[in-house]
C-alpha cells in the first residue's frame, strides 16, 4: 500500500493490536520527512507467527544534495574559525593602536668606533637578543697549538656567565678550505648565529673561539689580520714555555686513540683524578732523531705567529703561567672588558710528574739535549 504526506516528521512509534488470543504485536515504524519532492513512502506489513511488522520505507535521497549540504556547511564552519583567529592575533596590535605604542627594534646609542672600536652590537639572524640589545660584545680568537692547555683555558672562560668561547670550530677542513670560508665561520660566530654548548646566546659579553696554527691562521695570516682589525678581534695567545711537555702529552694522545685504555674511549680530557693517573701510567718513547727538529719547527711556528700578528690587539699567555698564577685570569676579563668572575674548570690534568718518571727512555733524551738550547726543558722550565 503507498501513502503520502504533505508535511510530516520522523516518528517511531509501537502499538498493541489486541485480537484472539494470543496477542499479536503489530510493530509499525513510521518515517516522514518534509520534503514534499520525495515520492510517496513504500509500506509493507510483514506477518510472522504473533507479530505483525509495518515496515515504511523512504525513498533513496540524492547524495549530491548531501554532500552540498555537509560541504556549505564545512566552508561556513572554516570561515568562522578563520576570522576568530585572525581577530585574536590582531589584538595586541589593535590595543597598541589604542594606546599610540609602538613595535620598534631596541635603538642603542650610536657609538663611536674611533673611540672604542672594540665593542660590538650584534643582531643575530636566528633569535632576538631581547633585554641585551644594548650589551656590547666584544670579538676574540684563541690561538694555540695542540696540547698547550687550550681546551682547559677554554673551559675556564666559558665558565664566566658571559663569555661564550665556541670550541676548536677550525677543526674541519671545509671550514678553512680558503679565505672566503674562514670569513663567512667567522662572521656567523660574531653574529652569535653560531651554536653550540658554549653559546650563551643573547646575553654574551665575548664571543670566541680556539683555533690552532696549523688550522688555516698560518696560511691565510694577512687576510686574517686585516680582518681582526676591522672587526677588532681580540688575540690570546696561549702556548707552553715546555715544548718538550706538550711532545710528551702529544705521543700519549695519539696511543691513547688506538689503546682506547678507559672503557673501550678515547678522551684528550678528563675530569677524574683516577682517569688522569690510568693514562699518565702510558710512558712514551720519543723519537731521538727528530726530536730536535721538532722543538725547533714548534719554536719557529709560535715565534712566527707572534710576527705576523703583531699588529692586532692582543695578550699572551702560556700554560704553565696560568696553572700557577692565578692572576692571570684576571688579565684576561680585564683584556676583554668582562665583569671579574672567579673562573673555574672540571677538568683535571693528565701529566703531572717529573719528565723523567713519563718518558720511558729518559737516558736517551737527556744525552739528546745536553749541550742544546733546549736543554732547560729537562728541568721542567
């Protein structure tokens, strides 16, 4: 049987038919909607045993229509929630606009680089300096050799709340491969765009980093000194009086990154006094036959490195002056324009014996010696 409806809703209703026992249920579940375009509804009356069921069913709806429908919705829901975002990120500004303030760049006070050409006021490109804006900063370059006490000396700085010292960042060759690349690392450490533990970011009141002779700072000296001086980079200058000391560290080094004696790792530092006492038992033999030669070519460099960088701002230091005068320290903050801090390093030093109890064929290196300019680094001098 059909029937039609003009205006009707959805209903579900369950009726009681009483006739004869025993009773019969007739279930009708009646569906109408308000659509007037929709063909009559289809009515079916199933008999089964005591019940009877009136089943109505609704003719199939167009799907286009209900995508149109869920789709008109979604874009009206997408603008809704698109205009209140955007009015709340407006907000700030709108309430600036109320109050006549203004979003501006920190403006510090022009200085004149004839007058102090040695402080700086990065804007680095990947974050904000915020409240130090102002601060100056002031440029420095550690150089050194291998195993003359830099990576402690550096350690010390970078225990000064604002000295970020950036570690041995020559070390890779694409970074020194010409002038060009030297000077685009340098300008990223100056920026304070360069990362790394040390960094202390937007407070920094010197910025730096280590970098060894033998790292490009010899080969591209004359381009490297006009830049410093532009920039007024500061140099120290950090070596051992005893060359004949740092041969010693050198040699232990290098077999300790074969032996590996502390767990299967290798490590130039340590911070234990029992990992200082495993790799001080290592007595290396030194080669006589270039030993001289050696402590002479390690001479030259350094006095060449004090020639060609003579017409920079700079401070030298050696190792063993540090270790046992304190004061030193102090020289230093006060070279680079920092606050006085009382600096300090976990490391803990590896070669701490007389010469003779680490060198395992001492007789041979004293008869060596005897007699030459070098003969006062036998006595630790």
């Amino acid at each position: 049987m059909l029937v039609t409806y003009a205006d009707y809703c959805v209903v579900t209703f369950t009726f009681l038919i009483r006739q004869e026992k025993p009773k019969k249920f007739l279930h009708v579940v009646y569906l109408r909607e308000k659509d007037a375009g929709i063909p009559p509804l289809n009515l079916k009356v199933i008999r089964s045993g005591n019940v009877d069921t009136l089943i109505i069913k609704a003719p199939k709806r167009s799907p286009l229509l209900i995508r149109m429908v869920f789709l008109v919705c979604f874009m009206v829901f997408g603008v809704y929630i698109f205009s209140t975002c955007f009015n709340q990120a407006l907000k700030p500004y709108k309430m600036a606009k109320i109050l006549n303030l203004q979003f501006n760049i920190p403006q510090c006070p022009p200085i004149n680089r004839s007058d102090d050409p040695f402080s700086h006021y990065p804007r680095p490109r990947t974050f904000d300096r915020k409240e130090c804006a102002c601060n100056p900063v002031r440029f420095f370059a550690i150089l050194s050799m291998q195993r003359s006490g830099s990576g402690w000396f550096e350690t010390l700085l970078n225990s000064h709340v604002n000295v970020s010292s950036n570690g041995e960042i020559f070390g890779a060759k694409d970074r020194r491969s010409n002038a060009s690349a030297i000077f685009n690392t340098l300008d990223t450490i100056y920026n304070l765009d360069w990362f790394s533990s040390a960094a202390k970011n937007e407070c920094s009141a010197a910025v730096g980093l280590k970098w060894m002779l033998n790292q490009g700072a010899m080969e591209y000296h004359r381009d490297i000194v006009e830049y410093f001086n532009e920039r007024g980079v500061h140099i120290i200058y950090l070596f051992r009086r005893n060359l004949l000391r740092r041969i010693v560290s050198m040699l232990a080094n290098s077999y300790d990154k074969g032996a590996r004696v502390l767990n299967g790792t290798h490590k130039s530092h340590v911070h234990s006094p029992l990992e200082a006492e495993i790799l001080a038992g290592y007595k290396p033999t030194v080669d006589i036959t270039t030993l001289i030669p050696n402590l002479r070519n390690d001479m030259e460099k350094i006095n060449r490195a004090l020639v060609q960088f003579n017409s920079t701002r700079h401070i030298l230091l050696f190792y063993e002056d540090v270790i046992n005068n304190r004061t030193k320290l102090r020289e230093v903050q006060e070279f680079l324009g920092l606050p006085y801090r009382n600096l300090t390093s976990r490391q803990v030093k590896i070669h701490k014996a007389p010469l003779l109890n680490q060198i395992e064929n001492w007789p041979d290196v004293v008869k060596q010696l005897n007699g030459t300019p070098y003969e006062c680094f036998l006595q630790g001098k």
